[in-house]
C-alpha cells in the first residue's frame, strides 16, 4: 500500500515538475519578446489615416524583427503587436486601451490616429504609467494636462497651416484677403484658430470664417457667402471625407480663389482618382516629405521610402512614415534605456534630441515635439510635390485659374 501511495505522490511530483518545466519554457518564450498594443482606426470615418498608419506599424515591426529583434541589455527581443479595431470612436479606444494593458499585458502602446481619440486613449495610459508616443495626434490641448508619459512626433496642431499661409503670402499677385471653414472637432479648431492669429501677422484679412458639424456633405450656404466676399485664399480645415464634396461644389457653384489650402486630403491618392484634374493646385499640409532630406539612425528619407516599398510591395504614405518613425523612436529609447520599465524608457524619452528619417525630435516639459516642422504640398498633373521645401525642380503653381480656364 505503501509502495503504491509512493508511486502515485512520485509520479505526481513527476507531472508537476514538468508541468512547471512548460510553464518556465512558455514564460522564457514570453519574456524574448516586445508585445505591443494598439487601438486603432481600422473602420469608420478614420479608418484611411488609421489603416495607414497601421501600416507603419506592421512595416516597422516585419522590419525589425528581420534584424533579430530589438536589442534590450544585450538580448534580443521580437516584436508582436495586437490590434483592436476603435472604430474611430474615442470611447471604444479607451476601453481597448484599457484592455490592452490589464488583460493582454502588452509591454508598450502605439498610438491611435485623432487628436480626438487620443486625448481619451492617453489619459488611460498616463493612469498606468504607460508611454503614448503620438505620431498622428498633435492637438496643443493634448499636452496641457500635466501628463508625463505623453510624447509628439508632430509639431503643435496651432501651427499646421501657419506655414501655408507664410507660403501664399509671399506669391504674386499678393493675397490680401481670407476665407477659413473649420470642421468643429479638437484638431480642426485648433489648426484654424492658430492661422486666424498667424494671419493677422501676415497683414492678411479675413472676410469670413464658419464652423461646419461632422458629417456635412452640403456647404452651399457656405459658398455662396463666400463667392460674395470673393477671397483671394480660402483655407479648408477637414478631413478628406469632408473635403472632397467641398471642392467639387465649390467648382459646381463656380466658387474661384487664387488658391485653396486644405489640412492632409490632397496627399491621398483618392484625392486625384475621385477629382481628377478638379484635384490639381490644391495645397497641403504635409508632416513630412521626401524634399526634407532627414538622415538619421536605421534610415534616411530616401532609404525609409525604398525599404517599404521593397518590403511591402506598396509606395509609401504619409501616414506609414509616421507609424514607423514612431516606433523607431521608441526602439531607440528602449535600446538605449536598456529594459522595458516604463518609466526608465520615459525618462530617456525625454532627454532625447535625435534626428530620425522622419526629422528632429526633442520633447519640452509638456512632452511638444519642439523641433518639429512641417512640409507643403501641391498637387500639379495629378500629383503631390512638394513645394516648400521644394522638390528638385518644383515650382509653386500660383494664381489658381478659374474653374472655367482650367
């Protein structure tokens, strides 16, 4: 009896040293590699930008680990990422966020795209003590709330169509006067009143401003107080879904300006598939271009656009390079901090002044990318330029000629 109970309590130890040996191997398998986590916009209204975006991320992860991984202390570490879909609402993003950290147990977040969905996924992260380096989230409100694990990639929204006016103020026939629409959401308000102030400083006037709701598709009303006033610039604060329908009715209603700037919607291939020659002269603003020429660790601007492409069998987009360039500054915080601790990678974070394919990056005290800057494009020929900093060869297509003369 004896024998048997002694037999049966030896082959229980036996099972439970190897049941805690497969436990030990799946932990050690866990622990040789980075889990990351995003929620992010794969349908509803930001699904373009968040798909993009998204794409960044995949690239960067396929890329690194095709190097081994990221090196951590001396060891190598692979990446996995987890996504959710947000659906591009600000309340699903910060449920998931919150998922991603206490029942995935990811070692880091990637950021979502919006200002708007940004400012809710951030506050959950700073609650954990988890870094958000926000590559497509640049809203001035996002960085007054005393947070410390809160970085940009971009520079402060107040800014984006500041240097767009200085562009067109220095054309001739000079401009004089103004026209701004502004989508009522954090992003656009913020983009457009900062250009109201920057004007005024420009000796511009402006003869009309409105706010439109989300979801508009009718701005008749709107155009046709404004082809009253007759503005030399009319400056378009909205997403591409928003933007589209206004060009094309501003061109039904014979609506002409010497130019029209619009926020990010002309640098989407959509953007000349759906409007044609209608797309040309329409100016954008661009976080970054090829014309910028940045080198920095892993990539230049040239070499970043090459290895995507190379690697993904797709051209490379405005919002790929921002995920990537976003990951690729959290690689180097975390290679440099040497460990995964949040808050040793935060601090490196925000010390660093480094140029990376993307640009420059230094963080103040409110976690502002103040060295940030900002490109413009041009649509010419059915296709994006950059003309400030110009492309080789590119010259600004200004007066816009009327929809008549085109």
């Amino acid at each position: 009896m004896k024998r048997v109970l002694m037999g049966k309590l030896l082959l229980v130890f036996t099972v439970s040293l190897f049941l805690l040996g497969t436990v030990a191997v799946r932990a050690h398998a866990a622990q040789d590699k980075i889990l990351l986590g995003a929620a992010i916009s794969m349908t509803g209204k930001f699904a373009r930008e968040g798909g993009e975006l998204k794409g960044g991320y995949d690239f960067w992860r396929d890329w690194v680990n095709g190097r081994g991984g990221m090196d951590v202390g001396g060891k190598k570490y692979k990446v996995e990422i987890i996504y959710y879909d947000d659906k591009s609402d600000t309340m699903t993003a910060a449920k998931l966020t919150e998922k991603l950290i206490t029942e995935d147990k990811v070692n880091f977040l990637l950021a979502p795209y919006s200002s708007g969905i940004a400012f809710a996924t951030s506050a959950i992260a700073e609650r954990y003590g988890y870094i958000t380096i926000a590559g497509a989230a640049n809203s001035d409100a996002l960085y007054e709330r005393g947070y410390k694990y809160l970085f940009s990639l971009l520079p402060p929204a107040s800014h984006d169509f500041n240097a767009t006016a200085d562009l067109l103020s220095r054309q001739k026939p000079a401009p004089k006067t103004v026209a701004i629409l502004a989508l009522d959401s954090l992003l656009t308000i913020l983009s457009t009143d900062g250009l109201r102030n920057h004007i005024k400083t420009l000796g511009l006037q402006e003869v009309y401003y409105t706010k439109f709701p989300a979801k508009t598709t009718d701005f008749s009303a709107m155009l046709t107080v404004i082809k009253a006033k007759n503005p030399d610039l009319v400056f378009f604060g909205g997403y591409f879904e928003d933007s589209v329908p206004f060009l094309k009715q501003c061109k039904e209603l014979n609506v002409n300006a010497k130019a029209f700037a619009f926020l990010t919607a002309p640098q989407f291939e959509d953007w000349v598939k759906i409007l044609g020659k209608d797309g040309d002269y329409a100016f954008s603003v661009m976080y970054w271009a090829r014309a910028m020429n940045w080198k920095g660790p892993y990539f230049d601007v040239k070499s970043f656009a090459d290895t995507f492409q190379k690697q993904t069998g797709t051209p490379m987009r405005l919002y790929h390079a921002q995920g990537a360039a976003g990951c690729v500054l959290l690689q180097i915080a975390i290679e440099k901090a040497g460990t995964l601790n949040q808050a040793k990678v935060r601090d490196v974070l925000s010390k660093m002044d480094v140029t990376t394919f993307w640009g420059p990056f230094k963080a103040d005290e409110k976690g502002k990318n103040i060295k940030g800057r900002i490109a413009i494009l041009q649509v010419q020929h059915g296709k994006t330029v950059s003309v400030d900093p110009a492309d080789p060869g590119a010259k600004v297509w200004y007066p816009t000629p009327p929809w008549d003369k085109r």
